[in-house]
C-alpha cells in the first residue's frame, strides 16, 4: 500500500507527468536504466513511477546514511563501493540474471544543472551484460530544495517534474576494441545516449518569444539577463516589455509577413528589436553593416527586404551615412530614434502589463517552423546568400548546446561577436538568454584592449571569439583580465598553435575549437570540458546525422553532409528574391552540403581539412591551401596569411601566399616544408606581402576581395 500512496501524494504535489511508458515495457527484461541525477528525490520518483520491481545500484556510503537507511528497507538495492572494481563486475552478473537495475551515471548530483562527468563503468556494465539500456530524463526536480543548485537557480517547493521515458538502446563497442579502448569506447557510447536524452527531451517545438517566456518562468521575471555598454541591465520583465512596445510600435510600420532588415549594432535594443518583429509576425533579417552599399543593396534585393530598420546614434558613429543614403534610394528607411526617443509613461506601462500577462493573452503569431530570421552568408567565399532559419531550428540548437556544456545561470557571457553572424546571435545570445544566463554585448570584436578589461570588470566566465580576435585578446590582456573565465569557445576559422599556446601559458585557458555554418543554426560540433581533442573541433551535437561523399585525391576522410533539426529552412538566391529554396545534397531532401572536407575518428572527434572550394590541384595533386596558411603561421605566427589559388598558364594552377610578415620569403617557408615532410607542391609559386590583409565584419578572411587584388596583378 506504501507505493500508490507515495505516488499518490508525489503526482499531487508536482503534477508529475511520465511520458514514454511503453518504452520501458519494451525494453526486455535484462535493462540497465541510467537517468540524470537532478535531486535527492529521483529515486523515490524512479520507485513510485516505474511500474516493475526494479533494483537501485546505491553507493555503500550513502547507503549508510541515517535519513537514507529507513527508505531502503521498501527497495531492492544493489551496494556499490566507488573505490572497489569488483562492484562493477557484480552488478553486471546480477544484470545477467533478467533484472532491472537503475544506475545514475553521473554518480553524484549535479551542481550546474546540466550533465556532469558520466562513468565508463555504467557503459561497460550494459556492454558487459548486454544489457539494454533505458534512458531516463528528470526534469523540474533541479527547481525543488531538494536539489543541490541553491543560489544557481530559482528554486521553489512545487515546481512541476516530468519523467521522460525514451525508446531502448544497445551499447555495442567495436569487436576489435578491448580492454581500456573497448571501456573508453562504452562510456563515450553512454554518453552520448546521455546527451542525446538531454536534447531529445528539450522544447524546441516552439517559437523565441514563447521560449523566452518560459525561461521567465523558470528564473523569475526580475532575473537580469542582458547588459551592454549603457551599463543599465534589463530583466527578462524589461525586456519583454520592450520587445512587446516594438512589436506594437513596428506592426503599423510593417507588413504582415514582411521582411524587415535590421542594421543595428550588438545591444539591447537590437535583441528587443528582433523579437518584437517576430512577435508582430514579421521576418528580421540581420544586416552585415561592415559591407559596402552594393553587398548591402543585394542582400534587400535577395531577401526581397523592403524596410530597414536602424538609428541615427547608430549611422553616425559608425560613419554609415553614405551606405545610409545609398539605401535609401532603394527601400524605406525607418530611425528607431524617431520612434522610441520619447515613448508616454503610459506607453511604457501598457507594454509592461501586457508582458506580465503575455502567457495569458496568447503568446505570438509565429510556428515552431516558420522563419524566426534570415542571415547572410560571410561571402568569405563568393557573393552572400540569404540563409532562412526557423524557430525550431535555433532553439534545437541551442537546446543541442546545452546538451553537451554546462552552462547555466551561474555564468556571465561576454559577446562582443556582430548578431548579423550566427555565432554571435544564436550561441552568443539567443543560448544564454533562454537558460537564464547573463550577457554583456559589446558593438565590436575588435577593440582588442578594451574588452579584456571589460571581461575583467564584469567577472565574465565564458567568452566566444574567432583564432583572430582570441589572438588580439590575448597579446594585450593583462594576465589577471580573464581570471574568473571558465570556457572559451573559438569557431569561423582554425585555431592555430601560437594562439593555444598564447592562452595556455598566459592565463592559464585552454581553447576549445568547434565548427559551424550559418545553415545549421550554426553549431555542428564542439570540444567541451568532458571532450576534448586537441587539432579537432570536437564532437558532433546531439541530433545530428552526418555522412562523408568521398571526394577524388582525399584518402582520408571526405566532404560533409549533414541533417538534423538545426538545418536551415533553406536559401534564398538572388534570382529568386524572397523565395526559399529547402536544403538538399546527394544523399537526399534535408541534407546539407557542407562544402568542407573533414574526417571523423573512431571516437567521433571531427578534423576538417578545409574547404572543398579552397584546394588547389597542383600537378594531379590536391593540394590543402589551408595547410599552407598554417605552415605560414608556424614560420610567422605573429602575422596574418591567406593562400588562394590563381589560374596557371602551364600548370593549370598556382598558389599565391599574401601575408602581412614584412620581408616573408620562401626560404624559411621551404625549410618549414621540407622539416614537415611535405612535398614543394605545398609551396607558394609566389608569396605577396600586404600592410593588412582585407577582412569581413566577423572577423575572417576576406577571400574574394583578396583573390581578385592578385588576379588584377598577375593579370589573370
């Protein structure tokens, strides 16, 4: 009778909710059930709720507690002492015999609120028994007293909890791995279920405004969320206050269904501005205001923008008023100045009442699937496409982030990246702003002195940058500036050796390298604390399936396809304004192909290769020119460096290395070749030496500007 009451009285005090049921009675009868440990109270949740007798592996320590000892009389435990290896090999021949067992992987509550470190022990125990394994996410258990995330998060006694029950899973290592690689090999394995079981269970069947509303709900509508350089932070109230008074104030200005261009730089007002849009059922699209008047002009004309939205403060302090004036001949130009410069008390009341009730008066306009933004290639490479992505694909990837980082609102994130690029507005800002996180934007990457000091000033512990900017960082910080940052995250370009070894030894920070693209919301993979390979850009996310077209002279590896909930809704092409074009590659509808050549080791960990576009093929081979451009760093790392290929009377064509290293000839650069064991193909037919080499807003290369400055010498 101890059981339905103890359910009983849990489902009235937490409206607790178990999803997936069948999953459990499908999963056999030999199942090992690992599940997040969010709180003291997942055992008795896991007791009352899973229908079956089940057995729970429970430290001998705890076992032995007083408050713990009572409860255990009423459930089949299963003692398990962290420092005897025999535990393992037991609780695996008591697997052997049909039974269920739950382990929770983790071995110890967490503290963050995300995945901690995961045991291989757990993976090797289902591997060992062939034993299926059931994950089980707890969700809302962090929120009670009963957690240990006290002055983390907002806690309160009832929140509603959720038991998510997903389908079963086998953990088949290699049959050639054994040992310590076929252990390694299991508990990757269960991590990877873990994290899968994180993002699988995460709400990204929503739209921004309706998410963010929940994140107000979780945290509390008075947690402060964004700051920037005014140094007056907003609370998630403010600023759905604010981005509802846009909303009300643009939908009479706007369309419905209009795209609306945003040329504004990285603040508060820019954030409130693009989720007002979206509230009013508008299309924001991120203007590059770093481009000229013609990238600018064509972009408006591809996404079939007729409205730009920006502010005279904004064009005057950086210097747009020609752009400005050669826009406006093309499309209405609206100064949000002119709008909000002196909005009546009662306005500002009115937005504000209607933000407090927002959850009863109907969220927005907007589906989980129709455009939340449009972006803009970094034209790194050839004229910029417009990039459609939806709601559902930027909340899945930030939820397959969070997946896999341990981030929370404990942090302070430090975003000086531009939100017309998808690193700064998806994983710098739309991430950290859903899960209660505090940011500080700041309008430019590239102040080099300035914003360590503000890193230092706001005790920022997670900062995001490209190997440039990271490099800039680092050669004028003082070495206390980034004493309180936990994570660096570097992506757009590679992160070269001098810049590790810059962090390493001067703050005492390792870089963790990840990859993306604008088409895939843009995260694709990423090192993090619990996986790390240095050279790579990590694992793939959660989510995420990927397959490899072999491509002629690359024998290891090959091009990179990609499909998942964080591919884009597709593109729009100049020929075809306003229309978007769903994503579709070789391998079928929905498949993304990346352009990049990577290859993937036995443990996931992915190395790119470079560019598909950028290798030449010298002699009947192909030749990396990113390989190039590294060597060239090695030799001259204080310096920038850009290989592009040319056309080649006799040999088809020829590699022209432009660097910014005064007097850079190709000896050293031969020496470097020859000591690498490297054949001459990889050396540059000529090296050009540049003041500075010509780059975009977000920081890297610009190749197509570079590329015709030396056709137009060699008169090619």
């Amino acid at each position: 009778m101890i059981k339905p009451i103890i359910r009983f009285l849990l489902k009235s005090l937490y409206r607790i909710q178990v999803k997936g049921i069948e999953h459990f009675h499908s999963a056999g009868e030999r199942v090992l059930i690992v599940s997040n440990h969010a709180s003291f109270l997942d055992p008795i949740l896991l007791w009352a709720f899973l229908p079956d007798e089940i057995t729970f592996a429970i430290n001998t320590h705890i076992a032995e507690t007083w408050w713990v000892k009572p409860a255990l009389r009423r459930v089949r435990t299963f003692p398990m002492d962290p420092i005897n290896p025999m535990s393992v090999k037991a609780l695996t021949h008591h697997l052997r015999r049909d039974r269920k067992a739950v382990v929770f992987p983790e071995g110890r509550i967490t503290v963050t609120g995300s995945l901690m470190k995961i045991y291989d022990g757990s993976g090797m125990v289902a591997d060992k028994a062939n034993a299926a394994v059931l994950p089980v996410r707890i969700d809302g258990a962090q929120y009670t007293p009963f957690s240990r995330l006290k002055g983390v998060v907002r806690l309160r006694w009832l929140p509603r909890i959720t038991i998510n029950i997903l389908p079963p899973r086998k953990i088949t290592p290699p049959p050639e791995a054994q040992g310590e690689e076929r252990r390694r090999h299991a508990g990757l394995a269960l991590s990877d279920i873990m994290s899968e079981m994180m993002f699988a269970t995460g709400n990204h069947r929503g739209t921004l405004f309706s998410a963010l509303l929940d994140a107000r709900n979780v945290h509390g509508g008075r947690t402060c969320v964004l700051e920037d350089t005014e140094r007056k932070p907003v609370s998630y109230d403010h600023l759905i206050a604010r981005a509802l008074l846009a909303s009300e104030k643009l939908e009479h200005l706007t369309e419905a269904s209009e795209t609306v261009g945003i040329l504004l730089p990285t603040a508060i007002g820019t954030v409130a501005t693009l989720l007002g849009l979206q509230h009013a059922g508008r299309i924001p699209a991120m203007l590059n205001f770093s481009t000229g008047s013609s990238v600018l002009l064509a972009a408006c004309d591809t996404a079939a923008i007729r409205t730009v939205l920006t502010s005279r403060r904004f064009v005057e302090a950086a210097k747009l008023g020609d752009t400005l004036a050669q826009l406006e001949t093309r499309v209405k130009v609206i100064y949000l100045d002119d709008i909000f410069g002196s909005i009546p008390a009662l306005d500002k009341l009115r937005a504000f009442v209607k933000g407090r009730l927002a959850d009863y008066l109907g969220r927005d306009r907007a589906s989980a699937d129709s455009p939340a933004v449009i972006l803009f290639t970094s034209g790194s490479e050839g004229p910029p496409k417009g990039v459609a992505l939806s709601h559902a694909n930027l909340l899945a990837n930030r939820e397959q982030f969070a997946a896999r980082v341990d981030f929370g609102p404990q942090d302070v994130i430090l975003n000086a990246l531009p939100l017309f690029h998808s690193f700064g507005l998806t994983t710098g800002t739309l991430l950290p702003l859903l899960s209660g996180t505090r940011v500080f934007l700041y309008p430019s990457p590239l102040h080099y002195r300035i914003i360590p000091e503000v890193a230092y000033d706001i005790n920022a512990t997670i900062l995001f940058g490209t190997n440039t900017i990271l490099y800039g960082y680092g050669k004028h910080a003082h070495p206390y500036d980034f004493y309180s940052i936990r994570y660096v995250f570097a992506g757009a370009e590679k992160v070269q050796p001098e810049t590790r070894r810059l962090w390493a030894d001067k703050f005492g920070i390792r870089i963790m390298e990840g990859y993306g693209v604008t088409e895939t919301s843009p995260v694709l993979a990423a090192n993090t604390a619990m996986h790390y390979r240095e050279g790579t850009v990590g694992r793939l996310m959660p989510g995420i399936e990927y397959a490899l077209e072999p491509v002629e002279g690359i024998a290891e590896g090959g091009r990179l396809h990609v499909k998942g909930p964080n591919v884009m809704l597709g593109y729009l092409h100049a020929q075809a304004p306003g229309r978007i074009e769903p994503p579709a590659s070789c391998f079928g509808p929905g498949w993304y192909d990346t352009g990049d050549i990577v290859s993937v080791d036995a443990h996931g960990y992915v190395t790119i290769k470079g560019r598909a576009k950028r290798f030449a093929k010298i002699g009947g081979e192909m030749i990396s020119l990113a390989v190039i451009e590294e060597l060239a760093a090695r030799v001259w790392p204080d310096a920038q460096h850009a290989a592009v290929n040319l056309p080649d009377p006799r040999k088809g064509e020829q590699i022209v290395l432009a660097t910014s290293q005064p007097r850079a000839d190709r000896t050293l650069l031969f020496e470097r070749t020859r000591a690498e064991g490297l054949g001459e193909l990889y050396l540059p037919k000529r090296i050009r030496v540049l003041p500075a080499l010509p780059l975009l807003g977000s920081g890297k290369i610009d190749y197509p500007t570079l590329t015709a400055l030396l056709a137009a010498e060699t008169g090619e």
